[in-house]
C-alpha cells in the first residue's frame, strides 16, 4: 500500500506515518527506474567535456530543463575569463550561422557586379588612356603649388598596382619610355623595403638595380596600422626626369576636361 493509503487506513499523519516506517526498507515498487541513468551519465561526461546546457538536451534528445537539472552542480566555466571567452566563441558561432548565407550571396553579386563591368571596360584607346591617365595623376600626383608656381614636375605615387600600371601605360602613351624612369618605394621602416622593392620592380616589368634608395617612415608603435605583414608593399613612386612639358600637358587635359563638365551642366541646366 502506499503511504497516503496508509494513512488513511490508520487514521494517523504523515510524521507517525513516517516515524512508524522509519526502519522499513522501501518497497521495490516505489523505487525510480533506472531506466535513465545511462542518459544522466551521459550528461555529465558531456558537461565536463565543455557541453552546454542546449548542447547536452540535443544531444541526448532530453528536454533542457532536465539536462539543467542533471548538470546543475557542474559549472561549465572555472574562471570569468573563461565564461566570456566561451559566451564570445558562441556568439561568434550563432552570428556565422545566421549571417553566412547572406554574405555568401552578397560576395556572388559582388563578383558578377564586378565581371560584368570589367568586361564592359573592353579595350581602352589611347584617348580613354589619356583622360585616365591624366584624372589619376590629378588625384595623386606632385602638383605646382601657388608659391611655386613654375615647380612642373610629374611624380606619381600610389600603392594600388592597377593605378601604377594605368600611369605608366599613360606615359608611354606620350612616349616615355618606363625603363628610364625612377622608382623607388616609401614604406614603413618596420617592413621589408628590399622584398617589397624587388616585388614592385616585377609588378611594372623593370629591374630592380634601377630603384633608387627607398623613403623609410618612421615606425609609431601607439598607431594601430592594419596595412601590415606580407601583403604589405608601401607606395610605388614613379618619377619622370624632364618632365615640364609633360605636366603642361596633364595641366591642359584637366583644363579641358573640367571645360567638358561646364558644358554638360550648362546644357542641363
């Protein structure tokens, strides 16, 4: 019988009923089955291998309450650092999983955005190369200064190897010849001047030995640079001798094409 009918029978409360049984053994038939005791291990080897509380439920195809329940007496972190070092990985997990879809698709597009554009470009003239060529030195090349108004020189620097490239194929365009140019690198003192030097020296199709002595910056280890490591090459400068008319010339293109815009906007308006 069970203890409730027990009661009932002798007419007495639940502490007489319990001290009367104190002694006797309890009745196979009350006793929990064992049946999930294999799972309760289970869990606990996964808790101590680093499993959380959803991990081991999943795993074990039991609820999370259950598997908190079992677990409970397991922390799963021994330190703070540890706790956020592991909340930081879950988060990074739960955001690739959400997010990696979307960038993926985001990269495709990307890359046919960039294919269908590229092959609209075709060949270039020696006209296109020209204003281009001529925009981009506009943008990054040596200018005369007002104080200096006579100081035509054509220098161009840049780090980007399809700029260089585009320059250099606008300076044969006027007949400049790319092997007698000078070159030479501006790079931080902390990297490779030589490696990047050679790397460039092979990027424009000159030797090496024609590179003056490089520019060295100097190296502020409070600024947190993230142009570092390998990929790293500083700037190329590409520096044309002689080349007064040459910057007439560049000066004209832009007069003319700044002229262009005037117009358009003129006939909009």
């Amino acid at each position: 019988m069970s203890l409730d009918r027990l009661r009932e029978h002798f007419g007495v409360s639940r502490d007489t009923m319990a001290a009367w049984l104190r002694d006797e053994p309890t009745p196979e038939w009350t006793r929990r089955p064992r049946a999930k005791d294999d799972l309760r291990a289970r869990a606990v080897a996964l808790r101590q291998g680093g499993a959380t509380v959803p991990e081991i439920a999943a795993a074990l195809s039991i609820s999370k309450s259950t598997a908190y329940l079992w677990v409970r007496h397991l922390p799963l972190d021994e330190t703070s650092e540890q706790a956020q070092r592991r909340r930081s990985e879950h988060s990074r997990r739960v955001s690739e999983t959400r997010w990696e879809p979307l960038r993926k698709k985001r990269d495709a597009d990307r890359a046919a955005i960039n294919d269908d554009q590229a092959a609209w470009v075709d060949e270039l003239s020696d006209r296109e190369v020209r204003l281009l060529g001529a925009v981009a030195y506009w943008c990054e090349g040596t200018k005369a200064k007002p104080w200096q108004p006579n100081r035509c020189r054509v220098t161009f620097i840049n780090s980007d190897p399809g700029l260089i490239r585009l320059f250099l194929r606008f300076l044969e365009s006027w007949g400049e010849d790319r092997q007698v140019l000078r070159y030479r690198i501006s790079i931080h003192e902390s990297a490779d001047a030589e490696a990047a030097g050679r790397w460039w020296a092979e990027e424009v199709g000159v030797p090496f030995e024609i590179f003056r002595r490089p520019t060295l910056k100097t190296h502020n280890p409070s600024t947190v640079r993230h142009n570092v490591g390998d990929p790293y090459r500083g700037c190329l400068v590409v520096d044309v001798p002689e080349s007064r008319t040459l910057y007439w010339k560049i000066e004209g293109l832009m007069g003319g094409i700044a002229a262009a815009m005037r117009s358009i906007e003129e006939v909009r308006m």
